[in-house]
C-alpha cells in the first residue's frame, strides 16, 4: 500500500469536459439534441465539488444542509421523548395495538432521523466540498523478480538451517503426530446425536397397536389431532372431507412426544367405496371407504393437509405433489416418489382403530430405507 | 515526527499523536487518507451488502438480549391474547414477548428480517456488477472467491435465522431441511440425527433451536465478519476497479479522495441503508409470526412461502420428475438430491470456476484495473445472462402455485412450463444476449467511423437534404475506444512446424477452440483517423493501450 504519490491536480486534470461537440449516451440511439447525458458515474465531478463555490449559492446550500441535520436532531428527540414519554403509558406497551403505534412512532422517528442526516450529507458532498480529483499511480502488485528470488533463496536457507530438508525422520513423525490431532474433534462430535438405528422404520402407531393388543383389544383408536377425542365410526360416517389423528395415548405414553407426532400424524379420508381401485379393495384396510394414510410427504416431509374432494386428490402445499385417494394414494403429480403409506383400519365397539403400523417407513426417503 | 497541520483542532492533533508515538500510524493516514476512489452508481452495491451486514449486528445483538433460545414447551400467557392457553416454545414465547412486550423489539426484529433481505439482494446484485463487468479478472480472482463463500453463508446464516423463531413457518422450513438430509446418500441419516440430535423436531433433548441460535449468532456471523474484513483489505490493497473513461487507465486509478469526499458519502449511504430498512420496518409487516402459531409438525399454512433468497432451492424441487432409485437395499432419491445440489451447484461452482476458465481460454495473464464494458465480452455477457435467466426460472418455478392463481392456468402446467423452460430459456438468453451485444459494438464502431448525428439537416446544391455527422465527444470516444479489439489468431503450426504454444494435445485443441469461440465474431471497433484532428489521447490510456498489444 505504499502510494498515494497525490498528484493532487490542479489545472491538468479537469473533472469537468470542456466543450465539444453535443453529446450522447454512449450505446443509445443519439438523442440529436445538445443535451449532456453521460452516464452518472462518468467521475464528472459532484456538481460543485472541485470548482470555486458560488458563495452565495453555498450559503444556501449549507442553510439547507443545516435544516436537514436540525431535522435529524428533532426526529431523534422525538424518538427518544416517544419512549419515555408516551410509550410506557397505562403499565407499559402490551399487545398488538400499542405495539403497532409503537412500532409507528419509533420506527418514523429513526427513519426520519437517518434519512435526514443521509441527505443533508449527501448535499453537502455535492454542493459544499471543494475537494478537487485525485490522480495515482496503480502499482503493480507483484514484487520485482529480484526480490521474489532472494526470498526464495530466504526460504530455503530457514528451511536447511531448520534440518527438515534434511532429516526426513523429523518430517514423517511430525506429520504422523499431526494427523490424529486433526482427526480428534471429529470425534468429539460423536454425542451430537444418537445413530439412525431403526428409528425411521416404525411409528408410534406400531407400539400402540401392541399396548392394545396385550389388552386383548384388536386396535388401538384414533383420535383427532389436537382435541384427542377418539373418533366413532359413525363421527366420519359422510363421504368427503379430511382430518388429522393419532394414535390414542401418544402424549401421555411416549417419551418425546412431539417427535412421535411428527411421525404419526394420519388423514383420515372418507372416499365413496365403489371409487376404490380393486387394488385399494383388495387390501382390505378401510373401514366402509375411511382410509388412513401417512400425513408426512414422501417428498421432503411437509405435512399433506389439502383434500380435493371431488378429484379424491390429496395435494401436499409445499411442492404440490399429489396423490390419488382413491388408489392406496398413488403419486399422480409432482416431485414424490412413492405413495403414502397407508395405515390398516378396522372397527371395535363402533370405534375406528388402527390394527397395525404402516407397513413401510413413513416420510422422505433414505439410504438405508430400501 | 508528528506535525500536524498547524491548525488542527487539539483534541484531533492530541489523539493522532498519541497514536503515532505508539502505532506510527500517522505514516498509514498520511499515505491512505486521500486514496483516489472511482465513482460509479454500481460501486455502491457491495456498500449496501457492507451495511446491511452491520445493521444485522446491531439490530441481532438487541434481539439476543431477550430471544430464549430452548424448546423447552411452556403455556403461552402474555400479551398478544389470541395465543392464551397455547402450547409452545420458549423460543416462540420469547420471539413473541420481543414483539409485543420489549418496546421497540418489534421494530428491531423487523429491521432484522428487512436487512438481511436487503443484504442478499445487494450481495446479488453486487456479485452481477463484478461478473458483467470482468472486474473479477487477474488480480481480484480471491476476492469474487470471497464474495461466493459469502453469499453461500448469507443463505445459511438467513435459514437459521427465520428458523429460530419456531413459528409454523420456520418449522415447515426446518422440516425440508431434514427431509432433503436424509436424501443424502450413505450419511443423510445420521447428519440427520446429527444435528437434531435425535428426531424432528426435538431430537432427545431439544438441542436444535439452541443449535442454530449459536451459529446464527457466534459462528456464522464470525466467519462472515472475517471474510467482509479480508475482502474489503484487498480492495483497499489492490485499489477499486474503474468504469472505463477518458480519465481512467491501468497506470493510474482517477477520483475524488478518501478523506473527505468519499468518507462523507459512504457514511452518508449507511445512513441510507439504515433508514431505508428503518421505513420497510414502519410501514410494512414482515415474517408476522405471531399470525403462523407455533409450530405444529401435523400443520402447515397453505402458500407459505420462504425468504426469496430460498426460493431457487424450493423452485427447483417443485419442478424436479420424481425420479428414485431403489436397488441392493438401497434408496438413492434423485427427486431430492438433484434439485437440492445441482442448481446452486452449477451457479456457485461455475461462478467460482469462471475467472480461471476465462483465463485458461483467452490465455490473458494481465492485471486488469479497468473494467470492460460488458458488450465487449459477449460471451461472457451472454453466459451471465443465461446464469440469471437460469436462477430467475427457477425461483419463479419456487412460486408456481402463486403464478397459476395469478394467472388462471393450471398448477400443472406451470410445472411443465418451467420443466422446459429451465433448458430452452438459459440457452435462448444466451443466443440473443450476445446478438445485442454485437449490435451494440457494431453501432459503436460507425459512431467512431462516422460520428453522431447533429440534429443540423443540410441541403445540398442539388436539393437533397442530410444530416450532418459531427465527430463524437472526447470522453465518449474514450469510453467506446476502451474496447480491446480480437486479435488475428496465431497459426496453429508456426513456419518451422512447431504447433503454438498452448494448442498442443486435446486440452490445447479444446483451449484454441474455445479460444476462437470467445472472439468469434468480434466487430473490430477503432479510430482511423477519419476525424484527424483530435489525437490527445492520454498518455496513461496510450501506455495501457500498448500493454495490451505487447501480452499476447
Ligand atoms: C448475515 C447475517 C444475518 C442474517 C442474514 C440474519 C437473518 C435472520 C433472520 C431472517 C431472522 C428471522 C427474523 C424474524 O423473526 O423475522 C433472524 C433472527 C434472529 N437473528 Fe439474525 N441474521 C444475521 C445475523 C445475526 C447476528 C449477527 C445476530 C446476533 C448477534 C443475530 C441474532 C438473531 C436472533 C437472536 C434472532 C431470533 C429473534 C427473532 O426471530 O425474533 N442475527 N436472523
Ligand atoms: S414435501 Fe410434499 S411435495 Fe415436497
């Protein structure tokens, strides 16, 4: 960085071009006019800047950058009078009214505040400094070849004198010694998580099906997603609509529950049985036409929340992939590449209950999946 | 040592000096203080993203004085009475107490979101200012570098941020985040597990939120700040690039001094930046998570849609077919990993290759200090052109459902749509893109053969009427003449047989090929005198002209 020789300029590098012939923008069609279009930053000079000022011309200018900066004082004072003043009135801001005045009042004070100060200084750049333009040298960056080659010989002197060169013993065992302690805090980052295991491949719903079955019941019930109530057969008796269930006891029973619902979330779909694909009847999971499939996308996992009932589509929102309820959800559209998995239903004492997991990992695919 | 202007205020002369007796610093300010800067309208770019990034720490350090980092589930009771009774976050909750509770603490999060997308968008348009201008040539290849590590970290470090919050909306985010990890082949799950520590959400110990929160306030931001300091030392080092102009050359950089002319201006535009983002935040709601509700992994808001800096990702895995292999016990799922890798792939990866391929195949191995006009390298322009055309695509085909509503077509359609278009458009971009640059250097050619039209129609002894050309300005002339005209190429064989250097085997082959690609139809654009009258090119311009003819 050592330049700056300032050819601070005088008479020889005019900012300004003088005359000439009209110009144009360079790279439009040539206005025929005398009108001076250069590109902005064409380095002309900041208009004023690098000429004598216009004194009086100045004196305004500077009144107006004055104003400017008295203008930013008071939107600051306002900022600050707001808080202590108003904003903490009846015990304080809370709730989304005063939050929104508040967001008003503090958020117009600043911005006025910044902008003010942002043009007064602007202005004054262009109508008050009388800094004319520089002129420097760019050196090249490069060192000269002499120096470049007695560093080189430097550097091989440091590294004879060091032994390393010579003594290959000493170059082995140091990199040997290097490279576990490089591998080290890998290792350390083992705890972040526990392995995959198998956890991918069931749901909560497989262990409910088992508490159930101790019980000697055939199922466990379903219930609506957020009240937990379990869902008669009779509740879902119409063709159409959709809704959201899992399992019964999965708040209560399992360790991390959100994870586990994350997991199990179902639709629950009425689709007219004479609609079903052979294939769909044949598997016998429905109870009259209710089917239940997995409500995580096989696509990267959001949930499937939208129903088109008179297509029987179910459409994911995030990429749009979309299956077809009324064939064991078959991908019709979009990015996802398998169905989602459906979940066996049957009927106990008038209630739905699901008699088994889903018989394949639910969600994205994985490596391991198969 | 230390004599200061006679009339330096005491207290200025006082500091400076004792810094001096202790630095010699006064050497560094008497060489940098009136460091010449070029001035261009696009030069500001890169000060937004540096400004923008400066309002991301202030406004982030405030908020981390109440945000609680945990998923630790706790019963919201507080102001904002809609959510009374729900079961959320501690972060959520706390998110929430900064917006309604923490006077100014709405502001403050709004500011954040709004300059972390201003941040983005100027890093963009900064990155398209360097790549179209060549200003990324020999020697600032380590800076454009920079400038992708850095964007590359913005949309990391902008992921992480709206995740903390763990509203609906975040966690939609954070779900496709996993779903496209456990796309990865051999290790998706485990850096699944991994990170979560467990399952989604909460993995064993709800260790994700705080996760995030110490790289989206320690690690990222250290590293980002790191990077914005190398890269604005090796600015400052290798001096600003400059918009060709009579003024400018490679010997000598021309523009207004440091100190005070551009002191004054950039503190003038973080003010700028900061009262821009300070308006967006007063007048307009941004990220309202209070509207999402907490995160429910059975729920999600129909039409949410990402930051825009995410939106490629999320058009590219809109458009992908769903193509996945299973065999040997194994599932390979290209419907993920493709979309999830190879865009940005392409995009950073060529970035990052271009100036060392640009090289390689011009075989041009000269300092560049004055940029190019971006006609003048229209395969550059064009393949430029064809990048955005291909990011632009795909960030539109990442609001598809939106576009359909719009405009009354069918959601699968515009799927097709961007299907083809994705391949047709880039390539189409590229085609016309170097036409009109062509034509523009065609043009800038006759206006140095024949001058400007006057607007002066003259009538001629016989009666025809013309108009009179007059020769074009100086500075202009200067600007079209700034173009480095192709040269004839050596022959591949010289007289003795010897084949040129750098032709020889099938990279030598593929190298003068591409070489001939990039000058192909160059239209030759110079001064022959026609106008003799004015020959007071400057003499920086005439030596940089010479360099040029002497390094091929
Ligand atoms: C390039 C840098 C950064 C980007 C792009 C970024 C982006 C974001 C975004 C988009 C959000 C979501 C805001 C919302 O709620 O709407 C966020 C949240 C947050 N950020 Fe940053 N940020 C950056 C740097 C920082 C830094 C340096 C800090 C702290 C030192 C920080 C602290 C926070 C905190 C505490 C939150 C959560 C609070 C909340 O959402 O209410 N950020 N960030
Ligand atoms: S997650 Fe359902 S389509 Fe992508």
């Amino acid at each position: 960085m050592s330049d700056n020789k300032d050819h601070s300029t005088g008479g020889e590098q005019q900012p300004r071009e003088e005359g000439g012939a009209p110009g144009r923008v360079v790279g439009t069609p040539s206005p025929a006019a005398e009108r001076r279009l250069l590109p902005e930053g064409d380095t002309a000079a900041p208009e004023g800047a690098g000429e004598e000022l216009d004194e009086q011309a100045a004196k305004r200018a500077e009144r107006v950058v004055a104003s400017l900066f008295v203008l930013a004082f008071a939107a600051s004072v306002a900022f600050i009078a707001y808080y202590i003043g108003w904003s903490g009135r009846d015990g304080g801001m809370h709730g989304i009214e005063r939050a929104r005045e508040s967001n008003l009042w503090l958020g117009g004070t600043m911005t006025l505040a910044f902008l003010a100060m942002a043009v007064g200084i602007t202005i004054w750049v262009r109508r008050l400094m009388t800094s004319q333009p520089v002129v420097q040298e760019r050196h090249e960056l490069r060192a000269d070849d002499a120096t470049r080659e007695s560093f080189a010989k430097t550097f091989l002197e440091g590294a004879q004198e060091s032994g390393i060169t010579k003594r290959p013993l000493l170059r082995r065992t140091l990199l040997l010694a290097a490279a576990p302690l490089g591998l080290a805090p890998l290792v350390l980052l083992r705890d972040l998580g526990p392995l995959p295991e198998k956890r991918l491949r069931h749901t909560y719903w497989g262990e409910a099906v088992r508490r159930a079955k101790a019980q000697g019941k055939k199922g466990v019930r379903l219930v609506v997603d957020g009240t937990n109530k379990p869902l008669k057969v009779s509740d879902f008796a119409t063709p159409g609509g959709m809704i959201t269930v899992v399992p019964e006891g999965i708040e209560e029973h399992s360790e991390h529950p959100l994870n586990e619902i994350a997991k199990a979330v179902t639709i629950l779909i009425n689709v007219p049985p004479d609609k079903m694909s052979p294939r769909m009847r044949a598997r016998g999971w429905d109870v009259n036409g209710i089917v239940a499939y997995s409500k995580i996308c096989t696509h990267v996992g959001c949930p499937a929340a939208l129903y088109e009932q008179t297509t029987h589509h179910i459409l994911c929102p995030c990429h749009q992939s979309t299956f077809d309820a009324t064939d064991a959800a078959k991908v019709v559209f979009g990015p996802a590449a398998r169905p989602l998995p459906q979940l066996p239903l049957a009927e106990e004492d008038g209630y739905l209950v699901a008699t088994g997991d889903f018989p394949e990992p639910i969600g994205p695919s994985f490596w391991e999946r198969g | 040592m230390s004599q200061t202007a006679p009339a330096a205020p005491k207290a200025v002369e006082g500091s400076l000096n004792f810094l001096d007796d202790r630095l010699g610093s006064t050497n560094f300010f008497k060489r940098n203080a009136r460091k010449a800067f070029p001035d261009h309208w696009s030069f500001m770019l890169g000060e937004i993203a540096l400004y923008s990034f400066v309002i991301l720490l202030l406004t982030g350090t405030f908020l981390t004085l109440w945000f609680k980092p945990s998923m630790h589930e706790v019963i919201y009771e507080g102001s904002y009475t809609k959510l009374n009774g729900v079961k959320m976050s501690e972060a959520y909750a706390s998110a929430l107490h900064i917006s309604f509770d923490v006077r100014g603490g709405l502001l403050m999060r709004q500011i954040h979101h709004w300059a972390a997308v201003l941040f983005m968008a100027a890093i963009m348009a900064h990155m398209l200012r360097v790549f179209f201008t060549g200003a990324y040539r020999k020697p600032r290849e380590l800076n454009w570098l920079i400038g992708i590590v850095l964007f590359t970290l913005g949309m990391v470090e902008g992921l992480f941020g709206y995740s903390l919050p763990d509203d609906l909306l975040s966690g939609t985010g954070l779900r496709i985040t996993q779903g496209v990890l456990e796309a990865v082949p051999l290790v998706g799950t485990y850096g699944y597990m991994f990170l979560f520590g467990g399952e989604f959400p909460e993995g064993n110990h709800g260790d994700l939120i705080p996760r995030l929160f110490t790289l989206h306030v320690l690690l990222i931001p250290g590293v980002i700040l790191a990077l914005v300091t190398a890269h604005m030392m090796i600015m400052w080092h290798q001096k600003h690039t400059a918009m060709p102009s009579r003024n400018q050359s490679e010997k000598q950089v021309y523009g207004y001094p440091f100190y005070p002319v551009f002191m004054a201006k950039t503190g003038a535009f973080f003010m700028f930046t900061f009262g821009v983002t300070a308006l967006l935040s007063t007048v307009t709601q941004i990220n309202p998570i209070w509207l999402y509700g907490p995160y429910d992994p059975g729920a999600i808001s129909a039409g949410s849609q990402p930051d825009f800096y995410m939106g490629v990702l999320e058009g590219a895995l809109r458009i992908m077919p769903n193509w996945e292999i299973t065999a040997w016990g194994h599932t390979l799922s290209l419907n993920v990993l493709i979309p999830a890798t190879l865009p940005l792939g392409i995009v950073f990866g060529g970035a990052a290759a271009w100036p060392f391929l640009e090289r390689w195949v011009t075989g041009d191995n000269r300092s560049h200090h004055v940029v190019e006009r971006p006609r003048n390298a229209p395969v550059r322009t064009g393949v430029g052109v064809a990048a955005v055309t291909f990011y632009g695509l795909l960030w539109l085909a990442g609001a598809n459902d939106v576009l359909a509503d719009k405009f009354h077509v069918e959601l699968f359609k515009t799927t097709w749509f961007f299907r083809v278009a994705i391949f047709a458009g880039p390539i189409l971009a590229y085609i016309v893109t170097k036409r009109i640059c062509l034509g523009l250097q065609r043009r800038d050619a006759a206006v140095i053969d024949h001058g400007v039209e006057s607007g002066i129609i003259v009538m001629s002894p016989e009666g025809k009427f013309s108009e009179r050309h007059v020769p074009v300005r100086e500075e202009e002339k200067a600007v079209i003449l700034s173009k480095e005209n192709a040269k004839p190429e050596a022959p591949a064989v010289d007289g003795s047989g010897i084949p040129a250097p750098g032709t020889k085997g099938p990279m030598g082959f593929l190298r003068s090929r591409l070489n001939r690609g990039w000058t192909l139809d160059d239209i030759p654009v110079e001064d022959r005198g026609h106008h003799g009258e004015h020959h007071e090119v400057e003499e920086g311009e005439r030596a940089g002209a010479e360099q040029k003819e002497l390094s091929r």
